[in-house]
C-alpha cells in the first residue's frame, strides 16, 4: 500500500517492471536510482537521460498523454506529478494502471520526491543516499544575500516564477529575493510597465519552456536597461535527481550574480 501525495491510498506492486513515466524530473529519478529498465514509456518532454531515453517509448506529452499508447504498453505503474500533468489525463490513465501523483513546491519536496520513488521502485537505499549528496552539495551553496531578480520562463505574454514553486524555492535557497514572489498565481503574466516596477537587479531567463537567447537579452535592454539578464539552463533549475547535476551550475551562477551586487 502506498500513499501519494495527494494522501490517496493504492495498491502498487511490490518491484514494479512496467514503469511509464508522465514527469521528466521523474524519468530522469528512476534512472538515477536505477530502475531505467523498467520504464517502458515516457513523454517527448523526458529528455534526460539522453542516450538511455531514447530507447523509450514516447507516449505523448506531459498534459496529454495518450491513454491507448499508454495501455499498449501493459505499466504496472504510472507516476506522474500534480503540476506537471493534468487532473484529467490522470483520471483516465488510473483506468489502466495504478496512478501515483508526487508533487513538489520547495526543495524538501524534491527530497520527498527521491525517496517516495524510491520507496516504489524498492530502492530506498539509493534514494537515500541520493539525497544525502544532494543535500551536502547544496548545503554548501554560496550565498546571494540581498540580490533582487525575476526569473522569467515564457514570452508573449512575459511570463515570471511566483510562490508556491520549485523555483522559487530554489531563489530562497540560494539568498534570492524573487521581486515577483507577491504577485497573484504561481507563473503571472505581467508587461513590462510591470517588470519595470518589480525593479529587479538582475533578470534570469531561462533556457525553457520558452528558449530565451542573446536576442530576447536585447529587448529586454530596450526597456531596461540599466538592468543586466543572465541567460540560464532551464533544466538544472528541475527537481528530482537532476539536483545532483544542478549543484556546481548554481554555485557558479551565484558568484556570477555576485557581481551585480
């Protein structure tokens, strides 16, 4: 019997072999821990690990995954996670297989996460010592104390980080205070009268869901410029395992946004 994070009580196999995968951040876990070999189904948007996943069948996307591809492949299990997937895909997928929905809000979450999966996969020892690395690396962060940035994550329309996400918990982690974190919603739409009077010092843009480059840097300088960006890796800003990996890209992003003090 396992308990989700929705506090839903299911029967799941003890040593699931048919696992599909719904969440990136958890495909990406499973292989970490071990268990690559019993996923048998993932999303387009599951692209780590690189060469492993692509011996994965694809079974649609984060919101839409598609029931009957899903059932062609006989799961014994399918994790998927609240925000990412739909309240709806997962009523429908639950009449396949046992649906087991993980959320993660903060950087404790993500620890959650690692060792729930662990605890499905019946790898609760690496999922444990998984998360002890991760937790002694990021505990020795730098720290960017009195930094005020936005971290923006899609265009057309400008669309910033907000409380009550992983990111944001990521923000707070290292020091950073996120000018946006009151504003209503967890991804606000805003202009850019807006993000003038958010009057952050520095501006994050991420390399996904929206792929911000040097040219979107240049119009954001049209309207602030007296405000640097920094281009950033989407992906290491993902929970999960991918936190491992994540560690030494933040702590120099940190110093580089030191620089801006």
């Amino acid at each position: 019997m396992f308990t989700d994070h929705l506090n839903r009580e299911m029967n799941v196999p003890k040593f699931p072999q048919r696992i599909v995968s719904i969440c990136p951040a958890i495909t990406e876990t499973l292989h970490a821990l071990g268990a690559g070999s019993a996923v048998v189904g993932r999303t387009k948007y599951c692209i780590f690990p690189e060469k492993e996943v692509e011996k994965i069948s694809v079974v649609g996307g984060t919101k839409d995954a598609d029931p009957e591809k899903v059932r062609a492949l006989s799961p014994d299990l399918i994790l998927a996670e609240k925000e990412e997937n739909t309240k709806e895909n997962v009523e429908t997928l639950e009449q396949i297989a046992p649906v087991a929905v993980l959320e993660v809000q903060t950087v404790s979450d993500s620890y959650r996460l690692i060792r729930d999966v662990g605890r499905l996969i019946g790898r609760v020892e690496a999922a444990e010592a998984l998360v002890n690395e991760i937790q002694q690396a990021w505990n020795a962060l730098p720290q960017v104390v009195g930094q005020r940035a936005v971290y923006m994550m899609w265009r057309k329309p400008y669309m910033v980080v907000g409380d009550t996400t992983y990111i944001q918990s990521v923000m707070d982690h290292l020091g950073i205070e996120n000018t946006a974190k009151h504003l209503e919603g967890r991804y606000p739409a805003i202009t850019p009268e807006l993000l003038k009077e958010l009057d952050p010092d520095v501006v994050l843009l991420s390399s996904e869901p929206f792929p911000f480059s040097e040219k979107h840097q240049r119009e954001l300088a049209e309207f602030l410029p007296d405000t640097p960006s920094i281009l950033v890796e989407g992906e290491m800003f993902w929970y999960g395992s991918k936190m491992k990996d994540a560690a030494a890209y933040l702590s120099k992003l940190a110093v580089q946004m030191k620089q801006f003090e």
